[in-house]
C-alpha cells in the first residue's frame, strides 16, 4: 500500500489504521453506523466542507438519509453538483493534487469510491458522482443556529471538535449546545477521537463514550462535556475575553427558547 493512503481527505470517515480500532472500533464511523443501525435513522454532518465523505457513507448505508452543513458555498456548490477535484479530495498533505501522485488518486479511488457511482476523469482531474442520491442533502448554514428542529438527528458526525483548549474557539464551544439541542436521548455524537452517546435529562444531558475493542467488548464511560466542547472560561488564552463569548450565551439563549416551544407544543 501506498505510503499515506490511509491519511486522506477522501474516506477519512473510514481509516481504520489512523484510527486505530484495535483500541475502539469506534473510531470508525461506518462500524457505528453498522453497530446502531437500528437507532439511525437521520444523520447531520456538521462542517461537511466539499461533502464526497457524506456521500460514500450514504451509498454503503442507502437506508439513512444523511445532511450534510458547511458555511463554504463553494464546498457545498460541489456537494450538491457531485464534482471534486483531487484537490478537493487529498490527503492532508495535498499529495493527491499532483500529478505525480496519480498512482495514489487511483489506488484511492479504487478504495473508496463505488464504481457503479463514481468516475474518474484523471485527465482533468475529477472525481465525478455518476447518478444522483435520494438520500442525501447538502446546505450552506451555520451551525450556531441551524433552525432544524429539536432532537431530529440520531447521529451528528463532525471532525470541527477535538477536544483541545490549543484550538479552542467561542464558535466551537457554542456549536457544542447546538449538537445537544439537536440529538435525542441515546443519540450519537460521533467525532476522530470515538463515539459519544447523549444522555438527555430535560434541557442538558450529558455524554457517554461508547467503545468496542478488538475482541468485541462494548464499554460506557461518562465524560465531562469540556473533553468534546472546551469551555473558553477554563482556558488562559487572552483572546478568549468575556465580550468574545456573545456567541456561547446566545447559542444558550437559542437553545432554552426552542426548548420552551417544545414544552408548550407537547402541553
């Protein structure tokens, strides 16, 4: 195997060696998906950026409807077309994107990518989605407020959060309320570091991380919430100011107000 074809923009969802699942399967999405199929139905993929992942996942699981949300119009203009250049799919070292690598983006594509759905134009350097997905959708939207109703996704993937104050930012630590809004009781919360099952309790809950190691055994261990959202307030970063975190209190507000709404709707 090529060196770093397991480290890769495309399939990212799906690198089993990065991941290391001798550890925790979990840290493979599509082992979740497989493991609690029963419980997914609806997946939200936040930071989807040029979606190609969101698509792969959707055609191995046809029977889950996947959304996919970025802030980038041109990330979710190629989402919606099913057109990326390797560029768009490379490793992170951007290997993927030269053209002597083109040994690489074939043996990539071969991995990952479904002949019956996808093609590649190697002489433009496309990788183009053959036939459209009924279940799958793409939208440019901020995820502090996404305005999707409360607890309608079983499953909420994002690779934006990992758990560190070095890359704390208000916006992360606010989406983080979002999610919560967002996800049922024993709904997931899936990120690179593993998966998280939520635990509601009225407005807030709490997460749980889920593991599977290699001989099959499943564990639950509650977590704090600042491992998957920081708060900035624990952090002694100077930018991280009290005037910097309007976003984190109207994300708060946003929250309590639909969750209001949903008291009186059910009353």
């Amino acid at each position: 195997m090529i060196t770093g074809s397991n480290h890769t923009y495309v399939g990212r969802y799906d690198c089993k060696e990065m991941n290391g699942p001798e550890n925790d399967r979990y840290k493979n999405l599509n082992t979740v998906i497989a493991d609690f199929s029963d419980r997914i139905r609806n997946v939200l993929s936040v930071g989807c950026s040029q979606g190609i992942n969101e698509v792969i996942e959707a055609i191995q699981f046809p029977d889950k409807q996947f959304t996919g949300i970025d802030t980038n119009a041109t990330a979710i203009e190629r989402a919606v077309k099913g057109r990326w250049t390797f560029e768009d799919v490379s490793p992170y070292d951007n290997a993927f994107s030269s053209e002597k690598n083109l040994d690489l983006a074939k043996e990539l594509f071969a991995q990952h990518c479904n002949p019956e759905y996808f093609e590649m134009d190697a002489q433009n350097g496309l990788v183009i989605l053959k036939k459209p997905l009924p279940n799958t959708s793409f939208l440019r939207m901020n995820a502090l407020s996404t305005g999707f109703p409360n607890e309608s996704f079983n499953l909420i993937i994002s690779h934006y959060f990992d758990g560190s104050i070095k890359n704390l930012t208000e916006t992360q630590y606010s989406v983080g309320f979002e999610i919560e809004r967002l996800l049922p009781n024993d709904g997931l919360f899936w990120n690179q570091y593993g998966c998280y099952v939520y635990k509601r309790s009225g407005l807030m809950g709490h997460f749980e991380q889920v593991k599977k190691d290699g001989s099959g055994k499943v564990t639950y261990e509650s977590v704090d919430r600042s491992k998957l959202f920081p708060d900035p307030a624990q952090s002694d970063r100077p930018d991280l100011t009290l005037g910097g975190k309007k976003d984190i209190v109207e994300a708060i507000a946003h929250m309590i107000a639909k969750d209001i709404l949903r008291n009186h709707s059910q009353d």
